[in-house]
C-alpha cells in the first residue's frame, strides 16, 4: 500500500473541492506511482469514490470521528468509553459504510483518528462486521488489541521498524503506517530505509505519508497570488501556524521535490543486477497483479554528460514479484576510461491508458557502471605564477597576469576576486554553519541560534605565507563563534595558488564548544549580478539531501540560477545539490567560474540573504537581490521528518566533530579539459552509486 493521507482542500474554495481538481488530484497521484489514499479523517464528496473506482486507487475510508483535545485532559478514552456517546460514534461508522460499501475501490474500513479506545468502538466494530464482513477494518488507536484486523502505527522509527519484524512472531497480521514521513516543507529524509524494511519483510504493507497537498489559502492580494495563508495570517484566533502546510504538493498542486523522492521508493520495478560481461540486465517486477508486459525499456549510457549509446526494448511478460533478465550487447564492449560512466534506465507506457499516455515514464533506475576515481588536478595553462604585491596589515593581494585576489589577513576571508578586470564576487569567501531552518528542523534550531551559529564570526590566530613548488600557499588558523561568546569552533584554512592559475581552498574545522549536530559546513559568497546560469556534473535536476537524493540521478544539468530556487509556503533552506563533481557560472560579459570538488561537494545558488530566508514567513516576504549568493557546502544535515515524526537518522546528521575538505576555483576560460557534452534538465535520466 503505496498511500498518501488525502484533505478535501482547494487553495480557492477552502473545503469545497471542484470536480475537476477531484480528477486532477487522482491523476497526479496515479502517475507519481501512488495506489492508495487514506479519506484523513472523514467521507469524502461522493464523487472522489467514483473517480477512485474508475481510475483505480485503494481507498481506506475513514469516519468522522476524532477526539484529539481530549488528550489534554489526560483521558483521551473519555468519549470512547461513554454510554452518552454511543449514538454519535455509531452512527458515524453506520452512516460510512451504507453510503460507500457499493464502491469497489474502498479496500479497508476506519473508524476514525486519534479518539482513544472504549466500549463505543467495540460497538462500531460489530455493527460493520454484521453490515458488511467482506472488508478488514482499521484504527490506529486500537493499537494491537483484536478489535480491528490490522496493527497500525503513525511516524515509527525505523529503530520501530526492526523490532516489529525481528521481535513479534506472535502476531502475523499486516503492520501498517497509516501516517508517517510528515512532508512538512523541505521533507521528508530517509524513505530510502523505510521502504527497504517494507521490500523485505512481508508483515510491513506500507503506509500513506502526511500528507497530500499544503493546505494554504491563496492571497488575494493582487500580485500576490502565488502567496499562501495559513494560521495566524486572520486574525488573533487560536491556530497552528504553518502546521496544516505539510504536503507533498503544493496548494495549486505543484510538486514538492518529496513526491519525486517517494515516487521513486513506491515504483513497480527495481533494478537487481548488471553483469557487464554478459550483456545482462536483471529486473524485478514489484507489481502485485501486473506483469511487465505493458512497459517499454529505454537506457542510456554516458561518461560526464556524453552519450556513448541508447536503447530500447518491451519487456517480457515477467509475473509479479519476479525477476526478468534482459539482453543488452553493447554492454560488453564497453571500457572504463578516465570519465564516470553511467547506465539510465527508465520504463514507460507501451500505450496509452486511462490515467496516462503512452511514454509515460513509470519507473527510473541508474548505476555507476564505470568510476576513474580521480581527484581534481593541475590544468595546462599560459598562466604566469601567483604573486605577493601587495602585504599590509588589513590586506593581501595576490595576482597573475588575468586573475587578483584580496585577502583579509585579521579574518582569513577572501575579500575579492577578479579574472580579466571583472569582479567576480561582491561580497567575501567566508565560512558558514547556519541554514535558514526547515520545518523539520523546528526542535534543533534553537539549539543552533543558542549556540551563535546563525552569526558566527572568525577570530584569527596567526596567518602563515610559504612558497613551494606548487605555488604560493597562505594559511590561516583561527576560531569561530558569535560576538561576545566563548569560540564554539577552532578552523585552518589554507589557500594554495597554482601556476595554472586554479585555487585549492582546504579547510579543517573542529567544534570545540558544540555539542548538536551542525546545519551545514562550508563558505558563502555573493557573485556579481551579471551571473545568470549554472551548468554542473552531480545529482540533479531537482534539489537533494544527502537522506533524499535517490530521486536525483548523477548527471549533466543546466538552467538558469533562478530555476535552482524551490518555493515553500514557509520559506525555509532549499535548492542544494549533492554530490557535485564540479559546477560552471556563467554570465554576460565577463569570465565565468568552475568550482571542482575534491572529490564531491554540495552547492547551491539563491537571489536571497540568508538571513532574509531566514526570517520570511511568507513567499512574498522574500526579497529577491540582483546578484546571487553563492553556498559551497562540505555538507548538510539530512532532512528527516521531525517536524511530527522522527528525527534526522544519525548517519545524516552533520556531527559535531572534526571536518575537513577541499575544492578548487578557477576562472572556466584557463581550463583545457572541461567536457563539452551538452547538458540536458531532463528527469527522465539518472541514480544508484554516488
């Protein structure tokens, strides 16, 4: 049960959903691979059932029943076990089933959300076992009691998880997430380990994610109309903030790059093995009751962007939950050489059907088939050495016969950068921890402001400068903190300048005063405003995290720096790319820039301030500048889902210990060896390996 948690909501009409966002609804979960939605957490209009027959989804169909506040009472069973309220449960269970038990797509029964447990469920349960014995029922507040047929949960670890199926061979009915990776924001992290214990283990049938679309209420502000409302934008009325903001689309039903991610763990065939000596390609059908019959395979190969060869071929009639091995020749020719080389696989409609047409991409797949593992090196170049002409107190130039830079001895930071007699950055190369926090990061971000991260400033010890073969070398030792507080980190930067005229920046942080996970480690910058586009080699195209990136195939990406930004209701981190081998920025008029990592590195580009970001409630609170920051990342915090859910996996989580890494910058037009390939902004590509 591969589901979402549905709301009756329209960004325009509140609570009243018109027919045709019903079916646009329906259509976009069926071709994001979606089979089930839960009705949370009451009947829907009449006509969602028909559209949910006709386009076939599972329906768990779920009464109007919730007695949440009760909770704060300290007897969340108060109702459930009161003979004055047996009418008012009953009659809800009665009302649900005599209206909807003619529709076949309803699979499961519940009995409504959150309202504790007593003799009134015991009730509602005889009543639909007597009307209507064909369907199971559910509720997640009967926890494992014999009442329903059915263990659910809401939000469990995956620490949960394992227990379950490694711990309670006593009771073998299906466990089932009803609620879990709450999709508030910039979320949810780590699907890749839920659906990985579901694959595995039979008794685990899924679950539906929190939820299905924000539930913002358009600005009707002129202007304004891609701004979102939500609690506390009416009035002084009790409210939940951006709590009701938590989908996995947005009001208007744009994707959140979360559905990609959950699209990709829910697709009906996975990839199992490549034997390049062989030519073969193992496939396994996830499908409960299709074969593969009805599905094309295309692949792809290429090294960095190029394209070494293409293919297609129907896939047999392999039966569900069975593997298939297809025969692909030119595998066997293939050679490593000095690039990556990958394998892109992706499967489409043979032919149109209802909910789709044909080529519609249902399942992507990539492997690293070939991996040089090469560092960045040296370039050929007609550039002359580096040089010292300037040494005073407050700054350092450097320069060659096409670039200059300005350092700042009393911080360390780069100052200026210029290649050709135009300014590349406005604003200095400094250290940054802080990201504007996600929703998800609600909990942890006090710690961060607590501990000055969102204002660190450095504190420099001594400054060293030695020439070597390899060129001029400056290195900086220094601490981190807020102005005012004890240092909470302690860093050496060294800046080596090559005769190629590349720049290798190396750093070494080290908390000393911290004891939470960091939000991110590396440096920030602002580009001049004549830099429009980006071209890298890396995860793309849509944004990535290290614990959501499987979505986000290795490839050749560009577009414009704007189209890097993703818009949340609630303006928050967002945009990064991961596992970038190298990136190009260009502009108008002026040298463009490379930024290689060493071996990988994480980037994003914004038109907003971090602290901007930081503070805006509200789309239209964004303040767009003319020139782009720049954030070149050692790494990021993961993204999990604790903003009702489990926190961050530990894996993910940036720690608090010793860092260090290194990437190189150069102006693009002193490089020899940059590849040509064309760049493609397609989804339709690339995963598997880093």
């Amino acid at each position: 049960m591969k589901g979402v948690n549905h709301h009756e909501f329209d960004p325009d009409t509140g609570w009243w959903v018109p027919p045709d966002q019903m079916e646009k609804d329906i259509l976009l979960m069926k071709r994001h691979n979606i089979n089930t939605v839960r009705n949370s957490h009451y009947t829907n209009h009449p006509y969602w059932y028909t559209l949910c027959d006709r386009y076939g989804l599972y329906v768990i169909d779920e009464a109007d029943l919730e007695t949440h506040g009760f909770q704060l009472t300290g007897n969340w069973n108060q109702l459930a076990d009161s003979s004055d309220w047996e009418h008012a449960f009953l009659d809800r269970a009665e009302r649900m089933v005599s209206a909807n038990r003619n529709h076949p797509s309803i699979l499961i029964w519940s009995l409504g959300n959150e309202s504790g447990l007593g003799r009134n469920f015991d009730k509602m349960v005889a009543w639909i076992r007597k009307a209507d014995p064909s369907r199971p029922i559910h509720y997640e507040g009967a926890g494992e009691s014999d009442l329903v047929d059915l263990v659910s949960v809401m939000y469990p670890s995956i620490d949960d998880l394992h227990k379950v199926v490694e711990g309670e061979a006593g009771d073998n009915r299906p466990y089932f997430m009803c609620e879990y990776a709450h999709a508030m924001g910039n979320s949810p992290g780590n699907l890749r380990e839920y659906w990985q214990l579901i694959y595995a283990y039979p008794r685990l049938i899924g679950g539906c994610v929190w939820d299905w679309v924000d539930q913002g209420l358009r600005d009707q502000t002129p202007g304004n109309e891609n701004n979102f409302l939500y609690g506390g934008d009416f009035g002084p009325k009790i409210n939940d903030g951006n709590f009701c903001v938590n989908g996995l689309v947005n009001p208007d039903r744009i994707p959140h790059p979360g559905l990609l991610e959950v699209q990709y763990w829910i697709q009906p065939i996975e990839l199992v093995d490549i034997l390049l000596k062989d030519g073969t390609v193992t496939l396994r059908n996830r499908y409960d009751f299709s074969t593969l019959k009805q599905l094309v395979c295309n692949y792809r190969v290429h090294a960095e962007g190029e394209t070494l060869f293409t293919g297609q071929q129907r896939l047999p009639g392999v039966q569900p939950g069975e593997t298939c091995t297809i025969y692909i020749p030119e595998l066997q020719s293939l050679l490593p050489n000095e690039k990556e080389i990958w394998f892109d696989l992706s499967f489409t409609l043979a032919k149109d059907v209802l909910w789709a047409n044909a080529g519609h991409v249902i399942a992507r797949e990539q492997a690293k088939l070939f991996d040089p593992k090469r560092s960045p090196q040296q370039r050929t170049s007609k550039s002359t050495a580096f040089l010292i002409i300037e040494n005073l107190p407050d700054r350092i130039q450097v320069v060659n016969d096409h670039q200059r830079f300005v350092i700042n001895p009393v911080t360390g930071w780069i100052e200026s950068w210029s290649s050709g007699g135009s300014a590349i950055l406005t604003e200095p190369l400094t250290l940054n921890m802080w990201r504007s926090p996600t929703d998800n990061d609600v909990h942890i971000a006090q710690e961060w402001v607590f501990d000055g991260l969102d204002r660190t400033e450095a504190r420099k010890d001594h400054f060293e400068i030695n020439h070597s073969a390899e060129g001029l070398i400056l290195s900086v030792h220094g601490k981190l903190g807020a102005a005012g507080s004890t240092p909470h980190s302690r860093y050496q930067l060294t800046y080596q300048f090559f005769p190629s005229g590349q720049l290798k920046i190396h750093l070494i942080c080290e908390p000393i005063n911290l004891f939470s996970r960091l939000p991110r480690l590396g440096f920030k910058t602002r580009l001049s405003k004549d830099y429009k586009s980006v071209r890298w080699f890396g995860r793309g195209p849509h944004e990535s995290y290290s614990d959501r990136k499987d979505s986000a195939f290795v490839g050749l990406y560009s577009t414009s720096i704007a189209d890097l930004h993703h818009n949340y209701i609630k303006p928050q981190e967002n945009g990064n790319r991961s596992d970038v081998r190298w990136l190009e920025v260009s502009g108008n008029n002026l040298d463009g820039i490379q930024v290689q990592g060493d071996p990988y590195i994480n980037f994003s580009l914004q038109y907003f301030n971090l602290m901007n970001l930081t503070k805006a409630g509200h789309i239209s609170d964004l303040r767009w500048d003319d020139a782009p920051y720049l954030y070149i990342d050692y790494a990021q915090t993961g993204l999990g889902s604790n903003s009702c859910g489990p926190d961050t996996l530990p894996k993910y989580q940036l720690s608090p210990e010793k860092h260090e890494f290194s990437f190189w910058l150069s102006p693009k037009k002193i490089l020899s060896s940059t590849t040509s390939a064309k760049p493609t902004t397609s989804t339709n590509l690339s995963n598997n390996a880093r």
